[in-house]
C-alpha cells in the first residue's frame, strides 16, 4: 500500500469507517490487495492479512455497512489458496468476498 506504517493504515481506516457511521454503505475492500500478497515477504505478508481483517472489523462496526474482501479474478489465485487467504484476512467477519473487481477475467 501506499502508507508508511500498519499505524497508518489503521488510522486511515477509521476515516471510512467514521464516514459510514449512521448510514448504509457498500464497500470493496482493497481490490488486489489479497492476491498480490502473495508476492510479499512473509512478514509484510502476515502484516498485510492483519491489516485486512483490522479494516473489515472497523468497517463492519456499523452493522449497515457491508463489507466485501476482494479476492481478485479466478486465473490469478487458485480457489484453495484464495480460500485461505481470504479466512486470514478475516472474510468470516465481513459480509462475503468480491471477484474481478479490478481485473475482468
């Protein structure tokens, strides 16, 4: 991401999900973020997946607000994998998962 800190990223979320307190909203929760974690070192990794799951459980505060994990597009990340990815960044806690948001497949 484009933040220097889980911190930061943590305090970013709160903005959101403030916004949304006393209102209905949808929101898709960090298109490409999940898959491309793959990529990462396993630190920043486990770091990243943490992050997710903080954000779905602000975000999901207000229980009118749903919250998808996007899981990117099914040639990119294979169903098992994505499946353990998504539980790990908290997918249970949010309202389901999103598939080609930001990449038609």
């Amino acid at each position: 991401g484009g933040l220097p800190s889980g911190a930061a990223y943590r305090r970013w979320v709160e903005s959101p999900a403030g916004a949304t307190a006393g209102g209905a909203a949808v929101v898709i929760l960090e298109p490409d973020a999940l898959p491309s974690a793959r990529d990462l070192p396993a630190e920043a990794r486990e770091q990243r997946l943490h992050l997710l799951a903080d954000a779905v459980g602000a975000l999901r505060r207000n229980p009118e607000v749903a919250v998808y994990v996007d899981a990117g597009h099914p040639a990119w990340v294979g169903a098992e994998e994505v499946a353990d990815l998504l539980k790990r960044a908290g997918v249970e806690a949010a309202s389901g998962f999103a598939l080609n948001v930001a990449n038609y497949r």
